[in-house]
C-alpha cells in the first residue's frame, strides 16, 4: 500500500508538472514561480524595479512548497540590483532554480531600467530584462506503475531545452507608495515538439503571466505602519489575487498576513470564497543592511490536509546605508 500510494503521488506531481508546464487551456496552470513574499522580492516579476532602493541590494529565497509530498515544488533564487549613473539607471541581475516532480528549470535574467523623476519624491521608471530558462525533465527516471514494464510514449525520452526570453514593465513608486505593470516572459516558447491539430489546437509553451502590483504605507503613529498590498497575476485564461497586510513596528519588525486566491476566466477574486491559501509573515530587520523573512502558507484548497503547508525564507543584504539622503521608498 505504501509503495502504491508513492507511485500515486509521483504520478500525480508528474502529470501536474506537465500541466503547468504545457499551460493548456483546461488547466488554468500559471508557470511562473510563485513567492508569498512577493513585496519584498519584486525584481523577480518587475524589471523596472532595478535600482528603486537607491543602494546596492541583494536578496536570496528559498521555497519549500508542500511538504510531505513527494515532487513538490522548490525554488531558489538570488537577485542582485543596483542604481547606476546619478540614480538615473537601475540594473539587475536574478538567477533562480525552481523544480516540480520530474521538471526543473534553471534561469538567469539581466534587468535594465531607465528612471525618470516626475515629482520631487515620485519616480517612474521602465524596466526591460533578458535572458534564458533550461528546462530539463527527467522523464525516462519516472515510474509510473509497480511493474515499471509499461511503454508510454510520453516518457520514452528525457527533456532538455533552453528557453531564451525577454520581459517588459513600469514601476511608479515614492516613499509611500508604489504601482507597477509587468509581463517578465513575451516570448511563447514551445516547450515540446509537435504541432497543432484539430482534436488539440494548441502545443505545450511559455505562457505570457502579466503582473499587477500595488501597495502604499499608513503611518499609525511614530512606531507603527501600516502596508497593504495587492499582487494580481494573470494569462490568457486564468487569473490569481495575492492580498496582502502588513503591520510594521518601529520600521524593525512586520508582522502580517495574506490570502491568495485563483480563478478562471478573470472572475472576481472573491468568487472563490475558500481561497487557495492563508499565508502567516515575519519580517525583522536585524540591521539597517540585514534583513531577515519568513513566511508559511496554509493550503485552503484541495491539497488541505495531505501536505504540511509551505514554508519560505528570503535574506536581504544592503550597502550604502551610510548616505546622507534618505533610502526612497524605504518600505518597497
């Protein structure tokens, strides 16, 4: 029973794997990697935010999603940004690794953006990025039955491709705020061969994800602050909410909340009143230049009760706290 419930559960990652990774229209899957600390991460879903910090910043994550069960999604990733030229230029640069049952994909994206101030406080700035995805599978490793003696001719070869790509978005932001626009991935590159037929129109590929983001800061008093934030994330045919609040304390430690939601066909993010996850934060900044996160995610959806949450972790380090001026904005 145990060996058949592994195999179950290495099956079903493996065909989940597939179903995001093709984006076909009866899945509703999103490709790109999902982070529940997206506010204190958004180089890995915005170019045009390079260099809005106004140091040099670095921040790595680590995501453990699922666990408990076996080919669960994990992520690393590492991104490192900086402003250039009198504060006019920011650049960039994420690498990430990210894995889900048999599938891994392995990343690394420049990010350029041109800033521009419109007000004394308030910048805008365009961002481009570039850059190439490995996708690798290891499908001829996967068993799929007790036996192992079936031929399937979707395992017959492993996968190995790489994935060049380019992204675009604009960030408006100042030290109480920010909204931004983002599509990382315009190319849709096909993701296995074949073409399309009449009983399937359409081929495995990168779907394009666009990115909404938008958060602002409520000063409660000289030691309290309050930040909410919202990130959507949408394709062709499938939409997703990340609400967020966050309760900052004497600018040292946040205590906070979020509740992600998906959707079909752009529906309201409400209509989904169960949600897909409850997420619990921490963050503390140790230093002017360390910081330190944490975040757990409590499924709501089907996968309640058969894995033990997610959890995830990001460190940030920082140099040129010791300028005179002030860090704009000094929450995003």
């Amino acid at each position: 029973m145990k060996l058949q419930g592994l195999l179950s559960r290495v099956r079903y990652m493996t065909a989940l794997a597939f179903a995001t990774l093709a984006g076909v229209q009866t899945v509703h899957a999103q490709q790109e990697v999902q982070y529940s600390q997206y506010m204190f991460n958004m180089l890995a879903v915005n170019p045009a935010y390079a260099g809005s910090r106004d140091v040099l910043s670095m921040t790595g994550l680590y995501r453990q999603q699922w666990v408990n069960i076996d080919g669960a999604p994990t992520t690393q990733s590492f991104t490192i940004d900086m402003p250039i030229k009198k504060e006019k230029v920011g650049i960039g640069l994420q690498v990430y690794n990210d894995q889900i049952g048999a599938f891994k994909n392995t990343g690394a994206y420049l990010s350029y953006a041109y800033r521009v101030k419109v007000s004394q406080k308030t910048t805008l700035s365009m961002g481009v990025q570039g850059g190439v995805t490995n996708l690798t599978g290891n499908l001829i490793g996967v068993q799929r039955t007790l036996s192992g003696t079936d031929a399937d001719p979707a395992f017959a070869g492993n996968i190995s491709k790489w994935l060049p790509n380019a992204g675009v978005g604009l960030y408006l932001s100042n030290d109480r705020g920010y909204i931004g626009i983002s599509c990382p991935s315009l190319i849709q590159n096909r993701l296995k061969d074949g073409e399309a037929t009449k009983s399937n129109d359409s081929v495995a590929r990168q779907e394009r994800h666009y990115f909404l983001m938008l958060g602002f800061v409520l000063p409660l008093g000289r030691s309290l602050a309050l930040k909410p934030s919202i990130l959507a994330k949408a394709t062709r045919d499938a939409a997703a909410f990340d609400f967020n609040l966050n309760l900052w304390i004497k600018d040292r430690i946040a205590i906070g909340g979020s509740w992600r939601t998906n959707n079909k066909d752009f529906k309201s993010p409400f209509a989904n009143t169960n949600g897909d996850a409850a997420i619990g934060m921490l963050e503390i900044q140790a230093t002017d230049q360390f910081r330190l996160g944490y975040a757990y995610d409590f499924m709501l959806n089907g996968l309640r009760g058969k894995q033990g949450g997610s959890h995830e972790v990001m460190l940030r380090y920082e140099f040129g706290y010791r300028k005179a001026k002030i860090l704009t904005p000094r929450y995003f």
